[in-house]
DNA sequence: CGGCAGTTTGACATTTTTCAACTCCTGTGG
DNA sequence: CCACAGGAGTTGAAAAATGTCAAACTGCCG
C-alpha cells in the first residue's frame, strides 16, 4: 500500500521516497508503521525530543513555528511525499517546529533510531535524505529573504503569493512565464499574514489593493495572479 | 596539509570534513584544489551555476542574500572547516547566496561531478552530507523565526547577539547558563542590522539602550552579554 | 435563528525608517 | 608631521508605514 498511496504520484519528484530501488522499497515497507490521523492533529510539537520521522502518505499538513507570546511564522504546507522532522533528526536534537494536520491525512511513522539504521544499510538513502534536506533548506532561505528583503507589506505579500503560487504549480508548470496563475487558496488572511510576517489586517487591505490594480483575481477560494512578473517588479 | 590546516580542529564536528575515515579521507586529498584568496574576495555569486563546492580551510567567509535594491541579509559567518554551496549543489541548481571573504583565506574547491561520485562511492561521505545540510537548514530557521517572530527592534537584535554568541562559543561551552557570554564582535552596525532586519541606525540606538539597562558590556571589538537568559525573557 | 469564523473598514498610536549633521578613528599621502 | 578622505558610530527631528483597537459585515452551519 505504500508509497502506490500517494495521492498524486504521477511524477515522483527526486527528493521523494518513491525513487528507491525496488530492493529498498520492500526495505522501507518494513519499518515503521501507517496511522490515520483527523484533521488538526498535532503530529509534532516544537521543542520535543526528535524521535520519530514522518511521512505524509495522503492529507496535507501545516509547519509551523511559535514564539511564546503565540505569535507564528507559517513555513510550509507538506503534501503526500514530504518527509517531517528530517532536519531534527540528522543531530538527534528538538523538534524546531510544529506540524498539524489541515486535512484528515494517513502519516507513516519512523521510529529514529530504525530510519538510522536504514540510512546506514543503504546509500542511496543518505543521498536521497540530503536531496530532501536541500530542499527544506530551499524553502527556508526564501521564507528568510522575504522577511528581510522586502521592506513594504506589498512586497513581502506579493513574495508570499508567488512562491506560494509557484510550488503550487511547480510540477507540471513549465519555468517562468507572464500567464496568469491560478490556484487554490486555502490559507486566511490570518496564515498569509504569518507567511509573511504581516498582521491579518494589513493583508486584507493589500490585497484589496492588489484587487483594485488588477494583479489578483478571486472567486471563492481560487485566486489568479494577473501579471506575475509584472507583480514581482511592481513590489517587490 | 589538509584537515590538519584548519586553524582551530581541536574537536571536529560530527557535520566536518574532518571526521571522515582515514581511507575516505585520502580520496578527498585527491579531489578538488586550495587556493588562497586575498580578504574580500567573492567566492561564490548569487545567482551563478553551483558548479563548485568549496571548503573553508582556513580565514572567514560571510554569506548574505541580496535583493535587487541592494538590501543585504546576513546569513552567517562560515570559519574553518565550514562548507558552501552544499544545497545548491544538491539540485544542480544556481547558487541562492553570495559568499565573499572576511580575512585572507584558504578555500578548497571541488567540481560538481567529482563530489558527487565521492558522495556515490562513500556512503558515509553522504551521510556527513546530510547532517552538514541539517546544520545549515537549523541556521536558516533561526533567521527567519527572528524575523518574522520577534516584532521590535528590541527583540530582533537581542535574538541575534544571543544567536550568536551562542554559536560563537557553542563547541567549548556547557548548555544554557545564565553566566555572562562574552565574545569577539566583528560584526559592524550595519552587519548586525542585516541579520536582524533592521537600519544601521536602529542597531545602534537599541545598543545604547541595552548598555544603559546593564545588558551588555562593550570594549574595544569585545561584546559581553551580561544576563543572558534575563534578556531573552526581557525582550523576545 | 443564533453563533462563529473570516473579512472589511476606520481612526489612532507607535515604531521604525529616513535624512541630515556631526564626531571619532584610522590609514594614506603629501 | 599634518591634512585629508573614508568608514563607523552617534544623535536629532520628521515622515511614513504598519500594528492595534474597535465595530460592522459576510457567509456558513448547526
């Protein structure tokens, strides 16, 4: 039943699991067990020991880290063939984040010591993880610079909405174009804002304004960014 | 000549080239070149192909992301046995970040092609990967939890001076103390605002405030910090 | 129908940025 | 030895932007 559960594994991206040989394949299918979790279960708290690794089979899931007057930093939606905790795990430290389900979601559970063991056994294991890691690493970095880079509200929300955008289409997307993207909009006002390190006021007004220059477009809870390249040079 | 170059390898992390094998360790002696570079040299340039993965034998090397204005984020201060480009080099990607020394310094540079056959036929050699990657992602994650979570001024510069200090006296010290850290400042105003999000101006006005409620103590290129875990409390 | 979560809008206060001037220190070159 | 330029730090005052508080509005679901 797994990694064949996947949602949507058309094309398994190189950091996935699904690009173990079949010998490790049957290795993985051994370790570590399949649980179904509701939707808005914490998978992983912040500051807790890192003993377990995760794998999203179906669902989805929300990264998040907090301050402790319970301000957040939004840092990543994971999806059916992300992998959580890999980063804690490398130097058996704390978990740095918290993960919850957004969706009723089917997680794979690793015991650490066991994902060890099997990174030991086989190498392309230890080259995938690093794959995993530069990407994690990726997402980060850009979280990062948006936050310091752009100085206006405009700027670092419109950042947020095209990389949201992007990653969103990133896999049957061709490379940059002007078109128009669209794509679902599940995030609040309130998960932009802390995407982006704004209040869920000062979203709402920017992105009336983006409405009234016509670089978005919403319906429901579909939202089409007009002129992307444009947008990126307009703000940011 | 090579680890035993590094300035300061008196206990390698578990993350350094230093802690190969010895047989792994003559294969890296094989690939790869040292050359000197003069201080403020740029090593690697933000945007350019990672065709290189470079070791840091001996100096310092600063690592920033820019945006188009000009606009700077430090991202961190790499020192001996530290190395660049791994992320970027995992994907075959463009290098994110630009890197350019502080100090005259000793780099190794190893081609793409050739690290990664050493990473295919050393499996540990992907595994030192991965946890060099682990440390670097951590990194990053501070960075933007500072920037996004702390919403002063206050809060932001506390949170990198402790960040770094910490980091500075990580390898010798024991855990959380709330004895006062003192460390070698070679950070200017200017560089401390692009770590923190801030203007040059604002780092020093809140310098001078923390100096005139007893946090920190400042001599020559010296900076202590007088009541640690006080200050994170005070103004996180 | 009532309640809740999310959104929208307004007025206000706070904070930081920006701009400008001035000082201190250092290294350079006449 | 002195003058000078440049980098770094300090200080002041004004402007701009966002955060904050408050209230009304919407849509949805029990």
């Amino acid at each position: 039943m797994f990694p064949s559960s996947f949602a949507n594994d058309s094309t398994p991206a190189p950091h996935n699991v699904c690009t173990f040989s079949s010998t490790v394949l049957r290795h993985f299918n051994d370790i570590g067990v399949s649980r179904c979790r509701e939707a808005h279960a914490v998978l992983i708290r912040e500051g807790f020991a890192a003993d377990h690794l995760l794998i999203i089979c179906s669902g989805s899931v929300k990264v998040t880290a907090s301050s402790s007057d319970g301000r957040l930093l939004l840092l990543r939606v994971a999806g059916p063939g992300d992998i959580l905790g890999l980063s804690a795990l490398q130097e058996h430290a704390l978990y740095r984040v918290t993960a919850e389900t957004l969706l009723p979601s089917i997680i794979k559970s690793i015991p650490r010591a066991d994902f060890v063991r099997f990174m030991e056994t086989h190498a392309d294991v230890s080259r995938t993880t690093a794959l995993a890691l530069a990407r994690e690493y990726n997402g980060t970095l850009l979280t990062a610079r948006r936050l310091a880079l752009f100085t206006s509200a405009a700027g670092k929300l419109a950042s947020a909405l095209l990389d949201w955008a992007r990653m969103d289409e990133l896999d049957n997307s061709p490379a940059h174009t002007n078109l128009p993207i669209s794509f679902a909009m599940q995030l609040t006002h309130e998960e932009l804002g802390s995407m982006a390190g704004l209040s869920r006021e000062t979203v709402g007004r920017t992105l009336a304004r983006f409405r009234r220059e016509g670089q978005v477009h919403q319906t429901n809870d579909r939202m089409t960014l007009n002129h992307p390249d444009q947008m990126e040079i307009r703000y940011c």
